[in-house]
C-alpha cells in the first residue's frame, strides 16, 4: 500500500495481544454443543462482560448480499436459539426467502468466540406473546413504535410516535403487534474457538449427522 493510501492516526497493524487465558482440549467436549455453550455462557456473565447474550446474526438478500446486525439471544434450549424483531426488519425479509442463518456470539474478552449455523423460522404466535407480555411496558411500546428497517426523517418523528402509542396504551396491557415476533434458529453446526498461545487457536465444530453430533477439531 502506497503512503498516500495509508491511515496512520490509528496503527492497527500494530494492535495486536497474544491469547493466554486458557486452552481447549477435546477430553474436556461433551457429546452435546449445548452443554458446552451453556458453560461458556455463564462464564460471560461471570465475568461481568457487556451483553453477554448478544450475537451477530448474519443474512443474505436475493442478490447474495450479506447483512450482519448484533441481537440479543432470549432463551434456547436443544430445539433451536431464539430472538425477536419486527417481521418488516430487513433481517425477517431477508429470512423470509432464504431461512440460513450464521449466529456468532464474539466473547472476545475471554478469547472466545462460538458460531451456530442453522436454519430460522417464526415461533408461534403464542410464544411470542409470552414473550412480549413479560417485557418492560415502555419496551413493549417501542415495537409499536418502531417501523424497523423503514426510512424516517428524524429521531422526533420516532419519539413521537413513542410518545403517542404510550398515550394510547397508558391503561391496561400493551398487546402484541401483529407484525412482531420471534424466530427460531434450528442448528446443525456449531463451533467453539479459544485463542491459543502463538496463535495456535483451539478450534472444535458439532455437525449434526442425523440424531448425533460428531465432533472434529479444526487447525487455526
């Protein structure tokens, strides 16, 4: 790269760390990914990081373009991870036409880093529901509000919007909008990645193969 064609204010070339917090080794896998991410889980929130539930979740629209945007994980279990957004976002369009998806939960602070590849599709309507209703209200209020995705004019247009449907859902509960609700992500793959000393990463990939997962370690 020529000189006129560098950035000098900010040397990232020169950012760089050795990754020496722990190892990952292959007698310590259980048979099932989620026993594992679970762990790591809570050891993100031990460790008082921010948002530990967020994930990167990827997309791709019809002309191969691929979309990434940070979402909070709500609840998981062996079924599939789930999450939530307003079905006119550009990500629910997106999943609407091609339903694979790449999740990736990036615990940089503790060297880790774990990827979920799958397929998504809505939850019940009921399910969302249950969901919604355990929101706090000004939350609840916001899906109304909000036309994701959309063009606005300015933050005002959307504040006032805010402001207006809690005038009209001062009394009672908010109900769950129509357009709103959750999706679940069905895994089939699942890598976890612990930086390594020297850049010699430990990397292990789940690929479901009918009703079992096998488990191969993969070089850095």
């Amino acid at each position: 790269m020529s000189e006129n064609n560098k950035i000098n204010n900010v040397p990232v070339h020169d950012l760089r760390r050795e990754y020496k917090n722990t190892v990952l080794r292959r007698s310590g896998l259980s048979s099932c990914p989620l026993d594992l991410f679970k762990d790591w889980l809570k050891d993100a929130c031990d460790a008082g990081l921010s948002d530990p539930a967020a994930m990167c979740v990827a997309t791709v629209d019809s002309s191969g373009q691929p979309f990434q945007r940070i979402v909070l994980l709500k609840y998981y279990d062996k079924e599939g991870l789930v999450f939530f957004t307003h079905f006119n976002s550009r990500k629910a369009q997106h999943l609407k036409k091609n339903r694979n998806t790449s999740l990736l939960f990036p615990w940089y602070m503790l060297d880790r880093q774990v990827i979920f590849l799958g397929q998504a599709e809505p939850i019940s309507t009921q399910e969302s529901r249950e969901y919604f209703q355990s929101r706090p209200k000004e939350s609840q209020i916001a899906a109304w509000a909000s036309p994701q995705s959309e063009i606005i004019a300015t933050r005002e247009v959307l504040e006032n919007r805010f402001l207006e449907f809690k005038q009209k859902f001062q009394e009672g509960e908010v109900p769950l909008p129509h357009f709103w609700g959750g999706f679940r992500v069905r895994f089939h793959s699942v890598e976890f990645w612990q930086g390594g000393l020297h850049r010699l990463h430990d990397r292990f990939i789940y690929q479901k193969k009918e009703n079992e997962w096998t488990i191969d370690r993969l070089s850095p």
